[in-house]
C-alpha cells in the first residue's frame, strides 16, 4: 500500500499499486498552486483513494488556462499542503508525489 500525508500529517491517505502512470506537470495553473515549476504527479482513480485521517479541503479554481480548467486541488486546512489535482470528470486524482512516504514504492500498470 502506498501511503503519504500534508506537511502537519492531519491529512493522511493511502492507495493500492499500480497507478495509471508518472508524469510532470509544468503548466501556469500547476505552478502557481503548488509554488514549484515542475509538478511530479502519479496517477490514480479516485476509487483507489483512502484518506486515513482529516479529509483534505477542495479548491476550484474558477478561471485557469489549463490544468485548472479540467479540475482542482485538494489540500490541507490546517497546513495548506496541496495533496493532489482532481478532475471535474470525477474519473482522475494526480497524487502530488512529494506528499508520498515511499515515492519508490510507486508501480506504473494498467
Ligand atoms: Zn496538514
Ligand atoms: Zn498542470
């Protein structure tokens, strides 16, 4: 199981092998809400998701030229870590893999 947190830890979550793929991000939209120029992300189905401890806060943006006219962000209330993007679809989460504990442990499969 791969798990990962915020910054403070309120927010905690884990997710099941594989994910749908690894990628980087380095649209305006991603820079701005994350505060870095390259974005890591993995991949996943909103069903894989578990958040083991608070449940993260949602932001969506309401103007954006490209990943935020899709989706948001969910992020902690307390620390204001960005945890993941997710798709207005419903369908996707782009788990942030920096809140991940073990980033190695991550496994790309269909
Ligand atoms: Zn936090
Ligand atoms: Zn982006």
């Amino acid at each position: 199981m791969i798990t990962g947190s915020c910054h403070c830890g309120l927010v905690s979550f884990e997710f099941s092998n594989p994910v749908q793929k690894l990628a980087d991000c380095k649209c305006r939209d991603c820079q701005k809400s994350t505060g870095s120029l390259i974005s890591q992300i993995a991949s996943i189905s909103p069903q894989q998701m578990t958040f083991t401890g608070k449940q993260p806060e949602r932001f969506t943006p309401s103007t954006g030229e490209q990943c935020d006219l899709h989706g948001g962000w969910l992020f902690c209330g307390n620390c204001g870590s960005r945890l993941a993007w997710f798709s207005n679809a419903g369908n996707l989460y782009d788990v942030l893999r920096g809140t991940i504990d073990n980033p190695d442990d991550i496994r790309v499969g269909p």
